[in-house]
C-alpha cells in the first residue's frame, strides 16, 4: 500500500535502463526517479551520457536493458510520437531547430495540427513575446539566446506535463538564462510541470532544482536535495 | 517562336519528371531508379485508356491513380524494408525498373504503341503555328508544377515533408509520423511520374523502355540542382533548352545524351551544382 501511493507520486522511473549506440553501451544500468511536479536536474560532465539518456527516454535510442517507466505505464521501446501525444515535451541539444523553416513553422511543427496552433502560440507569447513581432523570421537567423527560447517555446507548444530538456543554458548570457528560469518555474507554478533538466550550469540548476543527480560514464554517481551543501558536492564531481 | 516553346515544353516536362525524383530523394534519402518505369506505367495507361474505348483525358487521373497506388505498394513492401539499407533500397528500385518494363512488354508486346492524339491541329502564335497540344502540355505540366509547389509550400504535409528533407531526427524527435511522410511522398513522386507519362504519350512513342532516357536526364538534374526546387526549375530550363538546341540543329540522338553530358560537366565544375540559387 505504501508502496502503490508512492509510485502514484513518480512521474518518471528508469529501472536499471542500459543503451548506447550499436555495440557500445553508453548508458549502464541507470535507475532514476523523478517526482510528480518537481524540477530534477542532471549534470554531468561532457560524453557522460546524458543526452543519450533523455533521447533513450523519448525513444529516440532503444534501450537494450532495463525499464522506463512514465505516469504508471511502462514506456520501454515506445515511438516519440506516442511519448508526445501522451504530454512529453523535448528541447534537444543538437541542431534542435530547422535553421531555414520561419518561427511560425518550427512551432508549428510542434503540433500534430494546426486546430490548435493559434491558443498554442498565445501561451508561448506569454512567456517569449518577441516571437509574436518575428513570426516570419528563419530560426537559423535569430540570435543564439533567441533560439534557445524558441526551442524552449516549442517545447511549451503543447502544453506537456513532463519537459525534458538538454543544456538549454549553454553559451547563454545571465540575462537570459534568467528569463528562461522564470519562463520554466511559471510552466510548472500554473500547470505542474514536471521538469528533467540536463545541466552544466550549477547555478542556473540549482537556481530552480529541487533535486539533482550526476551521471558519470553512464550511471547515476551521486544524488541529493537541493541544499546547501549540493553546489560543493556536484563541483566535486563535474571538476577534472 | 517554335523553338523557344518546345524549349519551355521540354523543360515543363522534365520538371515534372524530376520533381517527383527530387522530392523522394529529399525524403527518403534514396534515389528511386524505378522513376522512369513509372512514367512508362503512365504512358501505357494512356494506352490502356485508348483500347478500353474510354476518353483519352481520363487518362491522367486513371495514371495518377495507378502510378500513386503502385508506388505506395512499391515503399511499404520494397522500400521501406530496406530503409537502414539505403543502397540496397536503390538496387532495388533498379530491379524493379527493370521488372515493370518486362511486365509491360508480356502485357502489351515489344511494339511502339500509340495513343489517339488528344488534341489535333495547330495554333497561331505571333505569326508562327504551332501544336496545340503542344501548348496544353506546357500549361499542364506548369500547372501541374504550381500545384505541386503548393502542396509543399503551402500545406501541413509539405511541412513536414520539408521538415524531413532538412533534419529527420529533429523531425521524429517532434513526433512527426516520418514513416507516413515517406510513404505519401514516395506515393505523389510517382503519381506525378504517371501524369508526366501521359503527358509524353502524344509527344513521343510508347515504348517498355521510354522511361530511361527520362530518367536519366531527371537524375542528373536532381544531382545539378541539389535540394532546391528553384535550382531544379533553372536546370530544367537551361539542361532541357540545351537539350530542344542539340536535337534541332545538331542531331536527334546527341540530343537524347545532352542533359546528362551537360550536368556531369556542370558537376564537375561546380560540385554542388546550381543548389545556391
Ligand atoms: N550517434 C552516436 N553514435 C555513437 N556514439 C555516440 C553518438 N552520440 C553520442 N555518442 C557517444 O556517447 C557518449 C555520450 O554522449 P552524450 O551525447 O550522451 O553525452 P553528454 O553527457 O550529453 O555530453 P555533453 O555534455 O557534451 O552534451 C559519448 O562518448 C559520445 O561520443
Ligand atoms: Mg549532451
């Protein structure tokens, strides 16, 4: 019984979820669980795995051990396209934008159809409103901090319950980095998004985090709270 | 002004013959060899149209039809399999070229055929006469290209198509059905392939095998124009009027050979062919 109300307060469990690419295993046996509304944040040094890990939980990459686990339901192997209908959202790291597809069509894609496309974008106004006055404009010629919002903002396009994000914070100037922490801790005040965040960023991290973990040569290395002593101990780790 | 309309005519066609080509290869990443076969298909169900005593116009929706049909069975069962295998998917299409022109060959015979002429007699066009089936081609093949551009610049399938075109990862990450998008693309490129087909019919003679010299000159185009279908609009222009000039002054068979030799100079000049414009 006990154990039933906890699992209904775990939004997203990874069991012992091994993957990589071909015959290399990049991920070893990673186990995780992220609460239902809280914001988790993951860090890691470079190589470490943990873009393989989001992409392994968004089926992008097969996991070849272990299970994943999303709302109750076992998610092991699903297709994107099912994890996305079922309110997962996704801001990758690498080439996450169609450089030559205008604002309005990279958020548009986000959508499976258009019925929904106008509200879709009067939410994501309401946290990034240049995109409104920039609609035309190719997402390949906006600024690197735009982009990154933008990214974010199509990630927010169908109002997700799970947000899976990848170094969003890489290459930003503190400013923006702020508004981007603002935008994510609003999404999760009004709506209760639960948030993965990938990070090497400790202080924007730990600026919005509840919990955090470290991946290391693809396992899970150390865990906490977001207290007081959590910036000295994942320094340890991320230092060479 | 007879010149200058078979060049456009010329190029109309090739465009719609290479559009299709373009489009797959965008999409799916591989070249479909069996292109020209399909714009056989179309020829033959022109053909077809005339023995079954049916209006010669019902030939393009009936090859359109037939030529989507056959492709979206030829991507889910041939293709599709061998998509982590892209160049045995392309040897494949090569051997089903070769598959259709032998089935058209034992169902209607090694002869040349021929179709009713869809449109006889000739117009007066500043001074000089010309086919006005000849003029209908044209128009058709721009509109059925206008169409086209439509379909991909102003619909949600041709965004997504797009989308596919210039990043598949990023695309499947999104939760765009690129299975579906494969499939439907590879559908209408061979749809197009078909009408283009019964376009030629009137034009040229129905043969099993017409369908290589066009596919031919419409790969090496698609190879000068790179991903952009501007660019692959100029080469149709300036390859197909290179190719209406040879035939006209020089020989009918240097001709046949003139778009391929052009963009393989072209190539070899400017690698990346015409796909800045
Ligand atoms: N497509 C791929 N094929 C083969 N190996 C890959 C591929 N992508 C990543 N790798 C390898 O997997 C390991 C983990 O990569 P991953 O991208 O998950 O690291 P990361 O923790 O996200 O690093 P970073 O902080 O630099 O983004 C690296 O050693 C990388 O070289
Ligand atoms: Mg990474």
């Amino acid at each position: 019984m006990a154990e039933a109300l906890q699992d209904a307060t775990v939004k997203l469990s990874l069991d012992g979820v091994t993957s990589g690419y071909g015959a290399i295993d990049v991920l070893r046996g990673v186990s995780l669980d992220i609460r239902e509304g809280e914001i988790f944040a993951l860090m890691g040094k470079n190589g470490m795995g943990k873009t393989t890990l989001l992409k392994t939980i968004l089926g992008a990459i097969r996991a070849s051990a272990g299970r994943i686990r999303y709302e109750g339901a076992e998610i092991t192997g699903a297709e994107p396209r099912a994890l996305i209908a079922a309110g997962i959202g996704y801001a990758p790291q690498d080439q996450p934008l169609f450089q030559d597809l205008s604002i309005r069509d990279n958020l548009r894609l986000a959508l499976p159809g258009d019925a929904h496309l106008p509200s879709a974008l009067e939410r994501v106004y309401g946290h990034f409103p240049f995109l409104a006055d920039r609609l035309a404009q190719k997402a390949g010629t906006l600024s690197g901090g735009e982009q990154k919002m933008l990214i974010i903002a199509r990630a927010l396009m169908t109002e997700p319950r799970l947000l899976l994000i990848d170094e969003i914070s890489e290459g930003l100037q503190p400013t923006v980095i702020a508004r981007i922490a603002e935008a994510l801790r609003e999404e999760r005040r009004s709506r209760g998004t639960t948030i993965l965040l990938v990070e090497q960023n400790l202080d924007f991290a730990l600026g919005i985090a509840d919990r955090w973990a470290v991946l290391k040569l693809g396992t899970i290395d150390d865990a906490g709270p977001a207290g007081a002593d959590a910036h000295s101990r994942i320094l340890r780790h991320l230092q060479i | 002004m007879t010149l200058i309309l078979d060049i456009l005519t010329t190029a109309a066609i090739l465009f719609v013959i290479a559009t299709g080509l373009l489009t797959i290869f965008g999409v799916l990443k591989i070249i479909n060899f069996a292109h020209g076969a399909w714009l056989t298909i179309g020829a033959y169900c022109a053909v077809a149209v005339g023995q079954l005593g049916w209006s010669p116009w019902l030939a393009f929706p009936v090859a359109f039809v037939v030529g989507a049909v056959l492709g979206g069975l030829t991507e889910r069962f041939i293709v599709r399999p061998l998509y982590a295998r892209p160049l045995d998917a392309i040897l494949a299409t090569w051997g089903l070229g070769i598959v259709v022109g032998q089935l058209i060959t034992l169902g209607f015979g090694r002869d040349v055929q021929f179709t009713a002429p869809l449109l006889p007699g000739t117009a007066d066009i500043l001074g000089t006469s010309y086919s006005i089936y000849r003029l209908f081609a044209l128009g058709a093949a721009i509109v059925i290209g206008l169409g086209f551009s439509w379909l991909m610049e102003g619909t949600r399938l041709g965004l997504s198509a797009r989308a596919v075109i210039m990043n598949e990862a990023l695309a499947h990450v999104l939760g765009l059905d690129t299975r579906r998008i494969r499939w439907v693309t590879f559908m209408i490129g061979c749809g197009l392939a078909g009408l283009a087909g019964v376009l030629l019919t009137p034009l040229t003679s129905v043969d099993p095998n017409m369908g290589l010299a066009w596919l031919v000159g419409s790969f090496m185009l698609v190879m000068v124009a790179g991903q952009s279908f501007a660019a692959l609009a100029l080469a149709c222009l300036l390859l197909g009027g290179a190719q209406v000039l040879v035939s006209t002054f020089l020989s009918p068979i240097l001709g046949g050979i003139t778009v391929a030799v052009l963009a393989a100079i072209i190539l070899r000049i400017s690698p990346k062919g015409f796909s800045r414009v």
